[in-house]
C-alpha cells in the first residue's frame, strides 16, 4: 500500500512539474520575443547580419522534432495562404508549447542531477529580479533610439510609449507565470513533503 502510494505521489510530483513548466515557457518566450526585439533594434544598422542570424534561427526550428515538421510548411514556398487555418495554427502553437515545456523540465532535471536541487527563491525575489529585467530591456530600447535617432520614423514619443507598452507586457506576463509557477512548486513540495497525504494515509500511520 505504501508502495502504490510512494508511486502516486511520484507521478502527480511530475505531472505538477510538467504543468509549473507549462506557465514558465510563456514567460521564456516573450523574454526571447524580447530580446530579439532589442538585438534587431541594436543591429538596425546591420541588417545582412541580422538577416542571416534570423535564418541560422529558422533552420534550427526546422531541425527540431514536431515542432520542424508544422513550421516548414508554413515556411516553404509551396504553402499558401489557403492551406494555413486556425486551426492549423492553434496545433502549431500547443504542440511547440508541449515539446518546449516537455524539454525544458528535462534539462531541469539533469541540471538538478549534475549540480545538486536548486534552492528555491521567495516569490517577491523572482518578482524582484524580472521588474529589473524589464527596466534593463526599456533602457536597452532607449539608448538604441538615442544613439542613431535618424533610423528610427516617428516621434521620440510614440518609440517610448511603443517600448514602455512591450516591457510592461514582458513584466505583466513574467509576473503571471512565475506566481502560478510558485503556487505548483509549492504543491510540489508538499506533496512530496506528505503534507498532502489522504486521510487513508494517515490512519495507517497510527
């Protein structure tokens, strides 16, 4: 019985791994969604460079499993703008949210085993660390307008509102993934700690 019970308890530990990845991989993606945004704006005056980088990036998205078989469609140029649906495009977008949560809980788990359990971080520590994050990625924006104004159209103002809007969207995201990213690995810990245990758990212990 304790047996069955150790096993159970294992694999809702996994799934609650899986699932606190899950709300992660968001965050990750639009902090790369981020950073490529603030790479373009620095290589704005190198544009064959950042051309090449971008293709380098799109042939490794090919070469992933899943993932590489949705996107070379879409990239090829047999595709058209008939055979792309909704439908096609909320498979793509769950199946790489799936591969990706799935690989990131992986190297989770060798880092783990390589270096030891990380030690966990208060909520309002990682809260803490991404808000300055956010000003670094603003302040990155800024300093690439200030430095060759003439590349960008438009007023200083509406490219400040622009990049204030896209760090405040990055911050509002990370925040809402690392709070329910917390909450899970909070379960987690519980679970595995046997402070979730069944009332049937219980009265086998007395």
């Amino acid at each position: 019985m304790q047996s069955q019970n150790h096993i159970l308890k294992l694999l809702l530990s996994l799934g609650l791994g899986y699932m606190r990845w899950t709300q992660l991989t968001p965050m990750l993606l639009i902090w790369g969604f981020g950073l490529l945004m603030l790479l373009a704006l620095t290589f704005v005056n190198f544009q064959e460079q950042t051309f090449s980088a971008l293709e380098y990036c799109l042939e490794w998205l090919m070469q992933l499993p899943v993932v590489g078989e949705r996107i070379t469609p879409l990239l090829s140029d047999e595709s058209t703008a008939t055979h792309m649906t909704t439908s096609d495009f909320k498979s793509f977008v769950l199946s790489a949210w799936a591969v990706l949560s799935l690989a990131f809980m992986l190297a989770g788990f060798i880092l783990s085993s390589l270096w030891g359990p990380f030690q966990p971080w208060t909520l309002k520590h990682k809260i803490l660390i991404a808000g300055v994050g956010v000003v670094l990625l603003l302040a990155g924006m800024a300093f690439n307008y200030f430095v060759a104004p003439q590349n960008f159209n438009g007023e200083v103002s509406a490219w400040m509102l622009n990049f204030s809007l896209i760090c405040l969207l990055v911050f509002g995201v990370s925040a809402y993934c690392l709070s329910v990213a917390h909450f899970l690995a909070y379960l987690n810990e519980a679970l595995m700690a046997g402070e979730l245990s069944s009332p049937d758990d219980s009265g086998a212990t007395q």
